[in-house]
C-alpha cells in the first residue's frame, strides 16, 4: 500500500492513510483509454510546436487555380497581366479571356453588337462592323479598358472620326472611336479607368455613342468576349 501510494502523488497518500485506519473510501479514477491520451497528447504537442493536426479532404474534392483568375485590389490589371504572360494572345479563349478588360464607359449598353450588320448608314447588307457601339451621349467620359501606351491620337480617315488606340502589351489594343475629345496623346502612358476621351459623333456615325475595339496581333474580336 505505502509503495502504491508512493507512485500515485499526495493525494492518493491520503486516500490510502484512510483505507489502513479501517475507513471505507471510494476512489473515482479517471476513465481516460488510450485512444483519448493519444489524442490528447497529439494536441498538447501540437499547440507546444505551433503545427496543426491533420485534416483529411474528401476524394472528390478539386482547387481551382487559374492564373487568369488571380487578381489583387491593389493591381486591377493583374488578372489581365497573369493571362498575357502565361500564353499567346493569339490562342487565348473567351473563357479565360472575359472580364480580363475594364468597361470604357460607367454604363455599357449596346448599340449595335460586333459582326456583321446592315449598314446604318448606306443601308448596305453585309457590313461587318468591328467592335461593339455602346450608347453614350456625348460628352460622357470614356475610360482606358486597362493599363497601357497610347500609340495613336487623332483623325480615323476610315470612318472612326476622333480615334484614340491604347496597346496594352503582347498584340492586345483597345481603340476608342468617334470621340469629341481627347485627354491623352500618343507616347502617353494611361491607367486602368483612367478618362482619356470624351464620346462623341465624329466620323463614320450616326448619332452620339462610343465604337469600342478589341485587337489581337493586328486582327479585331468581339469585345464582349474581355469585358
């Protein structure tokens, strides 16, 4: 009894004094298995080393991690910035490509869409039209569709009146057409958002809106396609 008591700390000393002087004592000992200790154990280790127990994930479960889709609030061109540099221009697709282009109006609404169309001019059947016209009246501010140099700044003799092309990098261009006024110059470098122009209905036009181009190594797409 002594030697039990001996391994099993003061307060059992007590317990076992009583047992030897006749008195009945009960003793709750604690249910712990060696399953709970090991668990235990692993946590108080855990917490002293600072790692993090183990956490299983299902069979099926999947992280998508797409270069496209990276983006900071800090750099509102990185999603586009990330897409440029992992591949072409030329074999990107829409659905890596959309929403990689910030809108160059506040409100965009279509006028008349890319592709081909009766001309609103001539009347002509068959026109292929090579951007998107959004409705703006003039004056509106237009905004650079992302961050870029603005390599031309002046008169479209092929109907886009007041004209404004930023390239972004890579074969990627916006142009800008129609517009009353400019706010840049060529050599010029432009932000994302930035206003760079006031629309208007100079040129080719039938009324105030803005024509808005995506180029890809010299060849239009669909705008709709990277905003």
């Amino acid at each position: 009894m002594a030697d039990f008591a001996a391994a099993s700390g003061a307060g059992q000393k007590a317990g076992v004094a009583l047992a030897a002087t006749g008195l009945i004592l009960t003793v709750a000992m604690p249910g712990t298995g060696a399953l709970t200790a090991t668990a235990e154990s692993n946590q108080a280790s855990a917490a002293l080393t600072g790692t993090q127990p183990e956490i299983p994930a299902a069979a099926s479960a999947t992280i998508d991690f797409s270069r496209a889709a990276v983006s900071t609030t800090a750099d509102p061109d990185s999603k586009l910035k990330q897409l440029l540099s992992a591949q072409s221009v030329g074999s990107i697709k829409t659905s890596s490509s959309k929403g990689t282009l910030g809108a160059p109006l506040d409100t965009l609404t279509t006028a008349s869409p890319f592709g081909y169309r009766v001309n609103p001019i001539t009347g002509g059947l068959g026109e292929f039209h090579r951007g998107q016209d959004f409705v703006a009246q003039c004056g509106t501010q237009v905004h650079a569709a992302a961050a870029g140099k603005v390599t031309f700044a002046g008169w479209h003799p092929y109907g886009g009146g007041n004209r404004i092309v930023v390239d972004h990098g890579n074969g990627l261009e916006t142009t800008y057409n129609h517009l009353s006024s400019f706010n840049v110059q060529v050599g010029q470098t432009v932000n994302r958002g930035d206003v760079i122009a006031l629309s208007g209905t100079t040129g080719a036009s039938t009324g105030c809106h803005l024509h808005f181009e995506v180029m890809v190594n010299g060849d239009v797409v669909d705008p709709l396609g990277w905003l």
